[in-house]
C-alpha cells in the first residue's frame, strides 16, 4: 500500500519530457518532487504562471508571486506570468498535455466529483472543471478508500460532478486503474496489495485482465 | 493624451451606491484592490453583488465587506478559507454563485471585448449548466455563458501611468487584467503612479482607454495566504 | 463647398475632449490635423497602437511602427501598443468613442457600402466591418456626389453592404446630414452652398427643417 | 524549461507539406514571418491555403508565393496592393475568403484559446453573413463564426528565448501575437533568439506554451509600404 508520497512518486512516472503540467492540490503537488531530473517538464499555475520553482528561501517570500494553492512560489528561467483568460487560454486551448488532481469520486464511465458535498463543504470549484472538461490527459490522484471505508471508485457518483466522461487514469494507494469501456481497467497493483484487496475496495465494474503485475517505483 | 489621474481613493469611487455590481481583481489575496476595499467599508454600500474570484479572508479583502453584511450576492470560483463567508451563505443571507475559473475570467473578457456570451466545455453535464444552453461543436459539448455586466470594476496594478496604462507584477495579474473595461467605470489603484511617457509602449499589460480612473494607492499590506518557504542547506 | 481638407476641419469640431478615436484611409486621416490642441484626444489605429502622434522626421521611420495605412507613425506620451485581438476588443467593447470613415454609399436607413464593387474593385473590408458594428458613434466623410457626379447618398446602397443602419452623420463637401427616421436630415450647408444645391446632389429622402446656418469652421 | 529551440528555418519547417493552411502573422508587411515565407518559395509546396491579414505586396511577402502560384486560397481582410493577387482572383485561379478584421483576429484567438466559435456583430447584414447562423443578444445582432482550423502558424517576434517566449516590437505585435498557439504547429522566427531567464517574465507577451519551435532569423529585410516622413524645420 502507497502513502500519499508514493502515489505521488507513482504518478511522476507518468509525466513524459516536453510536457506541460497542471498540478492540483494536495498529493498531485507532491508529483513535481519525483520527476525525473533528466525531462523537460514546465509546471502551470492557473493563477498566471509558467515555469514554477521550488518554495522561496525564507526571507525571500513575495506576496505577487503564489501559486493556484495561494502558495508562495518562485520561477525557473524560461518563467513567464500571464492573466487569468490566458492561464485558461492554455487549458482550454489543449496546450497543457496534463493535468493532476484529486477527487472524492470517480465512476466506471470516468465521471468525476471533486468540488462539493451539499449542505456540507462547498468550497468551490475554482479551476477544476476547466481544466477536466479540456485536458485530454487526466490523472487522479487520490486514496482508493474514503475515511469511513467506503469506495470511491464508483459505479455512479453521489455527489454533483466536476465533469462528465473526461477521467482516463486513476492512481490510488492501492492501485493504477484505467478507464474505459464503461469500466476500470486494473493496470497495476501497489506493492503488497493483492487483486482481492483492490477488488474489494472498489465499488463500480473491475476488468482483471491477466496477471497485474505490481508497480515499480 | 486622456488624463486618467484622480487625487485618492474618495475620487476614485465617486458614483459608487448601494445595490451596485462591483468586479473585484486578485486572486486570493494577491493583487487585490486594497484601497478600493477600505474604501468601500467606509462607504457603507450596502446589497452589492461582488463578482471576484474568491471572497477574501475573515479579516482582510472581501471578508471585510462580509464581516459587515454588505454583500447580497458573491459570483466567484473558490469561496475557501473563510468562515464567517460559509456562515452567511448556509444561513441563506448570502446568494452565491459559483463559477468555473476558466468562465470566470472569460466572462470578464467577454465583457471587455463585446462579447455577448461565449461556448465553454467548462460545468457541461454538472449543475453549473442547468437551465443553460448547451451545444455540440465538432462531437464535443459546450455550454453558452453570457458576458458580466457590472458597475464598477476595481482592479490593483503594479505601475500606472496618468493616461491609465497598466502593468501588474507577477501573478498578481491574474483576473485584474481581465476585469479592465469590462465593467461601466474601471478604477485602477496602482502602486507607483508615474507620468505619461515612462512606461515603455510595448511593455503595457493593459491600455489606459480600458481604464476611467487612476490613482496612487498607499499603506499596502499585501498579505501572504500560505507563505511557504523551503530552508537554505 | 469644401475640398478634403475642410471636410477634414468640419468634422474635427464632432472631436471631444476626452475621446478615443478611429481614423480611416483617406479624408478621415486629414481630421487629426484640426482638432483644437486645447483638448485631451486619443487616435487609435486598428493595426494595435493608441496614442498616434505625427509621421517620423525623416530617418527616424521605424518599420514596426505604422498605423493601419500602412504609413509609419510615431507615438505620444501615454501611447501603448497591443496585438490584433485586443484591438478589436476596444472597438467592439465600444472603448473607441469616434469612428472616422469613408464611404462609397450611404443609405438613408444608415446603411453603409466602403469595401466591395462587385467585378471591379475587391480590396477587402479591412476592419470596416467591425468598426461600423460596434460604433455607437459614426461619422462618415466623403464627397456628396461621385465622379460621375452620381448622388453617394441614396434611398438603398446598390453595392455590397459594410454594415447595416449604422451611420448617424455625414459630412460632405456640400453639408452636414443626420440619419434618423429613414431619412437624411440637412444640419448644415458648407459655405456657399444652397439648400437647393444639397437637394439635388442627394438621391435619398432629404428632410430640411426651417432655416439651415452655413457652418461655421 | 523545456527548450523549442530548432538550428534554422528548415529545420523548424519540417513537415511542412502541399495542401495545409497556415497561418501568417504580419499587417500589411510589418512584422510578417520573412524566413518561413522565404523557406515557403523554396520548398515550393502547392496547393496551400494562407489565413493571413494581407497577402503581401507583388514582390515581398506572400506576393512571393502568389508569383509563384503556390496559394490555392486566401483568407485575409484586406488584400489591395498587390496586381498579381487581383489578376488570379479575377481569373478564378484564387480562391479569396475576405473576413473582416477583428473576425479574423479573434477566429485566432478562439483556435488558441479553445473557444469553437463565437458571436460577433462585424459583418451582420452583409455578404460576408450569408449562409452563418446569426443571433440577437439584448436587442442586438450577431454572426456566429467558427475557430481557424490550420497545420502550421508561422509568426515572426522582435526578441524570443529557448523556452519559445516571445516578446514583439511596436505594431509588428497585431496578428503574430493571437496567432501563436492557434495552429497544430507555431513557428516562430526572432530577431534575437537569447537563452531562457534573460527575459523579464513579467514582460513575455506570448508564453512558450503556445509555440513549438523557434529559431534566430536572419537578413530582415522589414521593408515599409508606406514611408510617410514630416520634414524638420
């Protein structure tokens, strides 16, 4: 079983040279701390910035310079920064080649909810469902399990969706699935973690096809 | 040139009633429009719609305007991070209407360019797009947003000139470009207001002609969200 | 009766302090000579450049500095340039305060026709078409007859339309006319000019209310 | 930073094949792609379809591949200047698909930005609405026009880095600017290609994302169709 850091570190495997990268909050934020050194990857912000570095030095914080997290950031040389219509510009124009994010659900037919849980938490969207109703290469990063147990692989959502149709690959601390066909595809399975234990942590439709081999960090 | 300079903040806002919409640039709390917020406290306008990306803190930015019940409605992405904003709005005292980001600013630039509404594939197939018309364009859904109209636009840059000319700082641009000329009047608070002539033509984020007014802003706070820091080895 | 150049000075007096302003080819470019240099006015070119000052001092042409003529320019204090896109989105925001243009006909509905005769002479529209879409206010600038001495001002455009019900003054070299009820309506006669003149240069419904004053340049 | 830098323009014009459209920045001929047009005459690809403002003038610009019959259609605003353009539009040997202006940037914008069309009211009412779907909006009528849909944009910058953000000079921004990002394939050709961090990030005016390749150009000509001078006095 993967801790949040593995799934990120799983998921950095999936990030290919010359790629252009969204990075939701939480585990997908961790992903840009296992990309291989030896790539050209550049990190979008939607909140107008290309080319994201690493936090600042202490001292060296500049409230103008955050990331979609309200992070204080800093930028790499080949940076650029750009307003909020061009930051989707990117998105929606399909020149980010991936986006990372979380859910609270996915469904067999790649539904996705993310953004609201009624009469509970209802944070907003932000730039979620831009960016799942564009990109056409998204991964979610999440735990296979919610707190209570319960699956979050799905065969419908309960809760109001993010987007429609529009999730092809999931990494959770159990295993790497991909969606299609109106099911998901085990690909993968988390070290020590066994078809069984991934068959019973998931609710919707789960294709084994084969021997899953178990992934490799 | 059109000169564009007011002398502060009470200028700037001239015009400026209750039951108004407002357009509020920043993200988070960066780039927000510090001095039209005070101000706008002071005023007292009460039953305004506030269309900006996120509603501020507890006690900085928009949260201000909240803390003292002068919101009606919030049109924005992302309401986090505020309490007394979740409070108001499960009690039903404050409407709120959540937009995609991406819409957000497209509705602003919509507004801007003479749009009058624009195809997203953003909210197709979630309740953002109920009740609105939705379309398919080479096998792909959309969904038809109409452009903001709003009073007054408040937007915060980095350099301004008299004539109006912007230029912001980093990603505090974020939605205050966008917002310049999309509402009925743009106020523009700046922090270093210079002459006309300084700022080099071909380095201007946002063209005075989108902008009514200008003016030095002053006592910025420009306060951190989640200042995070890495230590030196 | 005027020539170019008085046409130009006439309606550099419709110019108002505080107005951003389109040009045209042709007699609309001869306005920016005459407006009182006691107002604050800005000229817009559509080509991406606001705050046009007067042609370069020879040797000091710059390639990449032109207006929509084509013809090299410099630039005021307060100037600032922007690609093709935000351009037009001064215009159809309705940011530009004047629109300045020639004509080859004008309808007493407003229509307008500057871009096309069929089989003859197909240069293109250029931006005229937008610029006559958005304009709340349009002042179009031409001679009151062709060559042929063919009235320009007309009960139906018979060449290809620019825009439709758009324009609300004319300004020509034999008077000043305003479009509303279907019709033109003589404001003024130039210099020297008779009403009855005006009457039988204008093939268009011409409504002529009392006493018309000469104007005054 | 993932570098776009290619050695020179046939490099950066791999691919490049008979019957494509490409996209041209440029007004008139300021700041027009002079390299790729020149690699365009040498490859002599046929066929081809040219979404551009202009169309050059007989012996610069895309005049040089009219002269050489290579253009099967044009797309463009304005095309006057040009006798060798008029002669094959007359003899039908041109297709010309004249659009207005701000139309024709914002089809652009709409290819970069993702948007599948939009509403403008440029043209209502004239030929160039026959047979597109219009719409009222407040009182209002609009056309509804569709995105560009092109293989290659080949756009010219005054000063660009490896990591293909571009920076333009003056007017020569116009078309160059919205066209980047809005073909499956943008090439850009700088007057100063500099190594990625010496540009002010905050002064990039097209973000490398939106280009695939760029390269230093060489022997710009940057000829002026109208040279109007005041004298000295």
């Amino acid at each position: 079983m993967l801790d949040k850091n593995g799934i990120a570190k799983r998921i950095a495997k999936e990030v290919k040279d010359g790629y252009y990268v969204n990075l939701g909050i939480g585990i997908p934020t961790l992903v840009a701390n296992f990309v291989r050194d030896d790539i050209e990857v550049e990190f979008q912000s939607e909140n107008g910035v290309l080319g994201m570095g690493p936090f600042p030095f202490e001292g060296e914080e500049d409230a103008d310079v955050i990331n979609a997290g309200k992070q204080t950031i800093t930028t790499l040389p080949g940076a650029s920064f750009f307003d909020s219509a061009t930051s989707f510009a990117m998105i929606r124009g399909k020149h980010v080649h991936l986006t990372i994010l979380g859910a609270m659900e996915v469904a067999q037919n790649g539904d996705i909810a993310n953004w609201k849980i009624p009469g509970k938490m209802v944070k907003g969207m932000g730039g979620a469902m831009d960016l799942v109703a564009s990109a056409d290469n998204i991964i979610v990063a999440m735990m296979h399990t919610n707190k209570k147990g319960e699956s979050k692989l799905l065969k419908e959502c309960s809760l109001p969706l993010t987007g429609v149709g529009c999730v092809t690959k999931i990494v959770t601390n159990l295993a790497v699935l991909e969606i299609k066909d109106n099911a998901f595809h085990l690909i993968e399975r988390a070290p020590g973690v066994t078809v069984e234990e991934i068959k019973n942590a998931t609710e919707g439709e789960l294709i084994v096809n084969g021997d899953i081999p178990e992934m490799i960090l | 040139m059109i000169n564009k300079k007011v002398n502060n903040v009470t200028e700037a806002l001239k015009g400026v009633k209750s039951n108004m919409t407002f357009m509020l640039g920043g993200f988070g709390l960066s780039g927000i429009p510090e001095n039209a917020i005070a101000e706008l406290v002071k005023l007292n306008v009460r039953n305004v719609t506030c269309i900006s990306n996120n509603a501020g803190v507890d006690d900085f930015g928009l949260g201000l305007l909240l803390q003292n019940k002068q919101i009606k409605k919030m049109i924005s992405s992302y309401v986090g991070e505020n309490d007394e904003f979740e409070r108001q709005m499960l009690s039903g005292e404050l409407e709120v209407e959540l937009t995609p980001q991406g819409t957000l600013a497209e509705k602003c630039r919509a507004a801007q360019a003479g749009f009058p509404a624009f195809y997203t594939p953003a909210g197709f197939g979630t309740e953002v797009a109920e009740g609105k018309e939705t379309r398919e364009f080479d096998g792909k859904m959309y969904v038809l947003e109409p452009a903001f109209k709003a009073d007054f636009a408040f937007v915060k840059a980095w350099k301004g000139d008299e004539a109006g000319n912007l230029i912001f700082k980093g990603t505090a641009r974020n939605f205050n470009a966008n917002m310049c000329g999309a509402a009925k009047i743009t106020v523009a608070e700046v922090e270093e207001l210079v002459p006309a002539g300084e700022l080099d033509p071909n380095q201007i984020h946002i063209p005075g002609i989108f902008i009514q007014r200008i003016f030095q802003g002053n006592n910025y706070e420009k306060r951190i969200e989640q200042r995070t820091v890495r230590q030196r080895n």
